[in-house]
C-alpha cells in the first residue's frame, strides 16, 4: 500500500530515525519519508514528534560540533507549524 493512502487523515509521529533521513537526504528512505513530510505539510496528516526524538537526533550533531545541522533537527522541531510537539 502506498504510505500517502497509509497515512492520510491520520496522526503521524515522527521518530528519530525519520527526521535523520529526511535532513541528511539518506538515499534509501528519502522518498518514503519525503512524501510523508508532503502529507504532513498540506494537512492531509497531522504531524507529532517529541522532545526526546529531538535529543536523539541531536545528539551527533552536536559532538561533532555541526552546528549547521544542529540547526536543522532544531527548526524542522521547533518552527515547523504542521509539526506539533506530541503530550505525553
């Protein structure tokens, strides 16, 4: 089944293994994830992640000094307005 059809007009949480896909461009999940990201972006999905997927995806970044791509994880968490911060 395609994951749009999967997906649309449901919740999506998206884990630390997704996020790093989709900022780092991995070639082998980038499409899956892209067209979930496009779901979650036109508001056929709603969008969550937490606070510790933050962490997680941060984690390598920052000890290796990346600040760039620290950056990113940081505005696709915070400043995404289709991505809500999940409440557990």
């Amino acid at each position: 089944m395609e994951l749009s059809r999967l997906f649309r007009g449901n919740i999506v949480f998206l884990d630390t293994a997704p996020l790093i896909y989709f900022i780092e461009k991995n070639a082998r999940y980038l499409d899956a994830v892209r067209s979930v990201i496009a779901l979650i972006d036109s508001h056929q999905a709603k969008g969550m992640t937490s606070t510790i997927t933050l962490l997680e995806v941060l984690v390598l970044p920052l000890r290796e000094g990346n600040k760039k791509l620290a950056d990113k994880y940081k505005t696709i968490r915070f400043h995404q307005p289709t991505l809500k911060p999940a409440k557990f």
